[in-house]
C-alpha cells in the first residue's frame, strides 16, 4: 500500500504540472530518470542495510539492527551532500544532455535544483522505509505516508496555481511542496523509532564492521541499478530524440503504468524482507516459498491491472494532459505494457528476493545482458533505421518477457538460498 500512495502522489504531481504546459509536464517526467541515477548512491545502503537489518531481526537482535540503522544514516547523510551540490549547480547541464528543448531544459532546471535542496531528505526517508520494512513493520510507514501524499497534493495546490495569498510558482511550486513533504516523513519516521515499542530503534553507535558487511551486499546492488539507471537513460535519450510530444507521453504512460507497479514494488520489497528473515533463521524451504508466495500475488494484481491499461488507455492519458499527440503516445504505451505485466512482477518479485538473500552480483549479471542488448541497442538501430516510437515500445515489452523468464529460471534453481553474508 506504501507504494501505491507513492505512486499516487507521483501522478498528483504530474496531473496538476500537466495543467501547466506539456514541457513542464516532460521536465518532471525527466526528472524522475535522474532520480534513478541517485537511487544508485541509495542502493548501496539500503539493499544491504536491508538484508542484514532482516536477519538479525530474525535472529532476535534488535540492538545491533538498531546501531546499524544509525550507522547507516549517518552514511546516508555523508553521500546526500554531494548529490545535493552536483543536483543543484548540474542540473542545466543534465537536461541538455538528454536532447529535450530548451524550454524543457529550462523549466527542468527550475524544478530539479530546487529538489536537490531536499536530496538529504529523501536519502534519509529511503532509508528509514525500506530498514522498518525489512523489520516487518509496513503499516506505521503506511500511515505516514498517506498523511505526507495529502500534504503534497494540498501544498501543489496552493504553490502552483497560487492560493491562500501565495504566488503562483508553477513547477517550482511542485518542487517545494515535495521538499516539505519528505521533510514531514523524516520527521514522523524518527518519531516513530524513538517509541518503545517499534521494532527499530536508533542506537547512536557506528558499526564499523556491519557497515562493511552492507556495503560488501549493496555494492553488487549498486552497480546493478547503476548499469540499469544508465541504461534507461540512453533508452530515454531515444525516445527524446523523437519530440516533446513522445517524452512527455512516454512520461505519462510510466507513471499511469505505476499503478500497476505498486502490488509488483510492494511485494517486492515483502518479498526481500520474509527471505532475508527466514534464511536469517536457517530456514531455507520458507524463504524459497515466500518469494514464490509474493509472485503470485504481485502477477496477479500487475495482471489485473494490466487489464485495465488496454482497455482504457486514452481515458487514463486524458486526466494528465489534453495534448492529442501526447495522448496517442500514452495510448500506445499502456496498451503495449498493460500486456507486459505478469512477467515485470516476476522481475520484480524475484529479482529483490535474491537481493535479500544476497545474491546480487546474479541480478547484476541479468540486467546487464537484458538491458543493453535486448533493449537500449535494439530501440537506438530501429530508430536511426526510421521506425517510429511504436517500435521502441515493442522492443521494451520483448526485453520485459525475456528478463522475467531468465529470473524465474533462476529463483527456481535454489543455488541462491546457500550465499552467505
């Protein structure tokens, strides 16, 4: 559920910049790419704060779960500084870089150094979600995050379109209120921690030797989502290439397509938590069942979902923006992933069960191979032999059939459940 408020909020924002212009619209899309790039940093902590948090949960030892979630922030914060400042006097360049048009780059700009100003924030509520969450406590974060998706939307409301005596701000609107809005979530998770009765604490303690161990996991993680974010990146680049129009639209459909993304994230990360706990607990048939457990249902729901994406694309694309073109890339788009949905949950599913187990230099592998030769390769020559974005979308979905496969091969094998931490 914590991901479906995310993914609701995210769309929020995209539906009231929408009311703005289509290149205000592109440049939010756009920017949610460069958030990937950061997530880089991220995944270097969380994955492997969140495999051994969940084992020694599992182990009943909650004090040295706490000082490494404490060790852990304090990395984070050390790492969000210098994302802040390259983010902040970067941003002019990053947008130019991926071909979008100046007015793209341009408001882009506006949007994204203002949003690096927060960077600490979000580094912070990344890590604080994912640590309660591989503790097994998801409904204190999900109420959290219900209230700060309300105060996003409302804050939107009062600084873009300006109202209660405030300023009209447009997309710099948009990027205050979500700066507010984390900053409300750091606070709340921090509250939450110091309650006798959480199961994570904060113990000010630097864990030198548990930190290597998290790095020793994450830094597999890392390079996986590093190769990956890149990867998408020169994917975006390609469909740039094509108009504004075709960003946008690719933009939109993403992010309609995140409702469908939310039970696949969700279960997901249940899915890294329940293994890391159980192997925790030597006890490997339970880990393997729960991950299996998780991909029914994520494929289901996604499945669902799907459904709905092909039958309904042009109403869906109708709330963000009234651009005719713009609407036929998103009805396009959602048609095609709305077929596409059982096999991304078992990307999904299984790719993070094997995170938790520590398997990561394997998903690294995967995507790798997938990403660059399945995907980027293919969409940049069917583009400069003249196809039109049609195709590009045709290739992701092959790309998304063939990982889902190879990782079901893999989760299936077992070899997995032996890796040590």
């Amino acid at each position: 559920m914590k991901h479906l408020v995310d993914i609701l909020q995210i769309l929020i924002d995209m539906i009231m910049v929408g009311m703005v212009s289509v290149y205000a619209l592109a440049a939010v899309g756009l920017s949610m790419q460069f958030m990937m790039i950061i997530n880089i940093l991220m995944t270097l902590y969380v994955v492997g704060g969140n495999a051994l948090i969940s084992r020694f949960i599992g182990q009943g030892r909650k004090k040295r779960a706490s000082a490494l979630l404490f060790s852990l922030g304090i990395f984070a914060i050390f790492l969000s500084l210098f994302v802040a400042v390259g983010g902040y006097f970067g941003s002019e360049s990053m947008y130019s870089m991926m071909g979008a048009e100046p007015e793209v780059v341009h408001q882009g700009t506006l949007y994204f150094q203002i949003l690096s100003c927060g960077i600490v924030l979000i580094f912070i509520d990344t890590l604080l979600y994912n640590a309660l969450s591989a503790a097994g406590d998801t409904k204190s974060s999900l109420y959290i995050k219900l209230f700060s998706a309300a105060l996003n939307a409302f804050l939107n409301y009062v600084f873009i379109f300006g109202h209660y005596g405030f300023e009209a701000m447009g997309i710099e609107g948009a990027a205050y209120a979500t700066v507010i809005a984390y900053a409300f979530t750091v606070v709340a998770y921090v509250l939450l921690l110091r309650l006798p009765h959480s199961k994570l604490g904060l113990i000010p303690i630097i864990s030198i030797r548990d930190l290597k161990r998290a790095w020793h996991v994450g830094w597999g993680a890392a390079l996986d989502r590093g190769v990956s974010s890149v990867s998408f990146l020169f994917f975006v680049a390609i469909i740039a290439s094509y108009g504004t129009a075709e960003l946008a639209g690719y933009q939109v459909g993403l992010r309609i397509e995140g409702i469908a993304f939310m039970p696949g994230f969700g279960f997901a990360i249940a899915a890294m938590a329940l293994v890391g706990q159980n192997l925790g607990a030597n006890d490997k048939e339970k880990a393997y069942t729960m991950g299996i457990i998780s991909g029914r249902i994520a494929y289901t729901f996604m499945g669902s979902v799907g459904v709905i994406l092909i039958l309904f694309p042009q109403f869906l694309a109708g709330f963000f923006t009234h651009d005719a073109a713009t609407i036929t890339v998103v009805s396009q788009y959602l048609i095609l992933v709305g077929l596409a949905q059982i096999p991304l949950a078992i990307v999904f599913v299984y790719s993070a069960a094997l995170r938790g187990a520590g398997a990561t230099k394997i998903t690294l592998l995967v995507n790798v191979l997938s990403l660059w030769i399945l995907r980027v390769l293919p969409s940049y020559v069917a583009y400069k032999m003249g196809f039109g974005i049609l195709a590009i979308f045709v290739i992701m979905n092959i790309e998304t059939l063939i990982k889902g496969l190879l990782f079901w091969y893999i989760y299936q094998r077992k070899e997995w459940l032996d890796i040590k931490v």
